[in-house]
C-alpha cells in the first residue's frame, strides 16, 4: 500500500472475502433502504444539527442521501449510476471507484462539507480518500461518516468485521488522524440500538488549509 501510515494496521486488515472488481457486486440496482427508518432518521437529525446545508458531497452514495433539508448543492458519488439517478436530492452525480482509485475527481476547496453514509467499511485505501475529502473541502468544513451495525459482509474490510461497533468508532478516527489535515474527531453514539438499528457517527473538521499539517 502507498501511505506510510498503513504500518499501524495489521496485516489483512484491508483484505475482503470479495476481491473482485467492486463494479461486479454493485452492478445490481438497490433501491432498498440500508438502515431503517429510525437510524435513517438519526442521519438526518445529525446533518440538521450540524447544519450541513451548503455545497455538499455525499461520498459512496445511493438512492438515498438521509437529509431532511436538501443542501444548496448536493454531489454524488457511488458506483451504480441507476441508485444515483433515483437520488432526488442530488444536483450531480458520478460513477467512481474509491478502491480502484482513491482521489476525488473535483478540485480543491469545492464543497463546504462531506457526508459518507453506512459505507466507510468498504474502503481499501482509506487515508489516501480521507486525506483527498480534506483536499476538496473548504477551510472549517467537515467530513461526517456514519455507520449502524450492519453491511455486506464480504465486501467490508476484515479488519472492520472483526471489531465491535465501539471499536469501529475508534477505527474511523484512526483514519482521520493517521491520514493527517483534520483536527480531532468527534465520536458519537446517536442511537444506542437494541429495539431500533444503533446509528454511531464520527467526524471532523478540516485543518485551516489542505497544505496544513496536522501536528497530531
Ligand atoms: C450500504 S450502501 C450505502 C449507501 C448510502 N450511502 C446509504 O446510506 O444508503 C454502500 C454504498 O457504498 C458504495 N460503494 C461501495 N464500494 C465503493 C467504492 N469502491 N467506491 C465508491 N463507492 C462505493 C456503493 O455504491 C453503495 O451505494
């Protein structure tokens, strides 16, 4: 692997029962709801609280986006283009591959803030895409991920199907400090679970500048 951070995972951490090309598994068009209604809620309740309402790109996304106000300008970017075309709070949507390749393709300071739903555990390469997200994001903007307790199981990390939901929290903020430009993220607990699907989020702000080290 390329980033020099990677020597703190173990090795395999990144591997997956599925390493065929990602555009195989998710040539099928899921118009199905990945959490239920009362995390899918907790999403929205989040995004409103930190008034996530600007230019706004929504990394590894779906049919779907969980706001409850659509953002001034909402971005897309996923790998079935049918799911993205169903958005209806998208205003421009792109077919990528993170793992094949993990730099974004819009230029630096564009959005105000990005969004990364129930996915974060299909990233192979995921300091180089959190270290691009701080690349296009405006000085103070910030990257949220979210997760709930479930994913398809062989295309997630098997480092993140070996943790429990309280560790991964701990992994999402590892990639934010391992991959640099971020000052300390937040982890949160939205809904602890039980009755209802358990929503955890961890985000953070970008550092005042994508040339800016994080002395972290
Ligand atoms: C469980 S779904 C979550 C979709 C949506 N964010 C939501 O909250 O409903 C996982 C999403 O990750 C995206 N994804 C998976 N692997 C990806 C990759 N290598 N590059 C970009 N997107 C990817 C897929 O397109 C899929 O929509």
């Amino acid at each position: 692997m390329g980033h020099a951070e990677y020597e703190h995972f173990a090795s395999g951490f990144f591997d997956r029962a599925d390493e065929n090309d990602d555009a195989i598994f998710y040539e099928p068009v899921r118009l199905v709801q990945h959490i239920d209604d009362a995390a899918i809620a907790g999403v929205g309740e989040l995004y409103a609280e930190l008034d996530i309402t600007g230019d706004v790109l929504d990394l590894m996304s779906s049919w779907i986006s969980h706001f409850e106000t659509t953002p001034d300008r909402l971005a897309l970017l996923g790998m079935n283009e049918a799911e993205l075309r169903a958005n209806p709070q998208a205003s421009e949507i792109v077919v990528h591959d993170l793992n094949a390749d993990p730099s974004l393709p819009w230029p630096d300071d564009h959005f105000d803030d990005v969004v990364c739903a129930m996915s974060v555990d299909y990233l192979t390469r995921p300091l180089e895409v959190f270290e691009d997200v701080a690349r296009v994001l405006r000085p103070g903007g910030r990257f949220v991920c979210t997760f709930s307790n479930r994913c398809f199981p062989t295309k997630a990390i098997r480092g993140w199907l070996a943790a429990s939901d309280s560790l991964r929290g701990e992994i999402v903020a590892t990639y934010f400090r391992l991959s640099g430009h971020w000052q300390e993220p937040t982890i949160d607990t939205r809904i602890r679970g039980g009755v209802t699907d358990p929503l955890y989020a961890v985000w953070a702000t970008v550092l005042g500048s994508s040339n800016e080290e994080s002395d972290t």
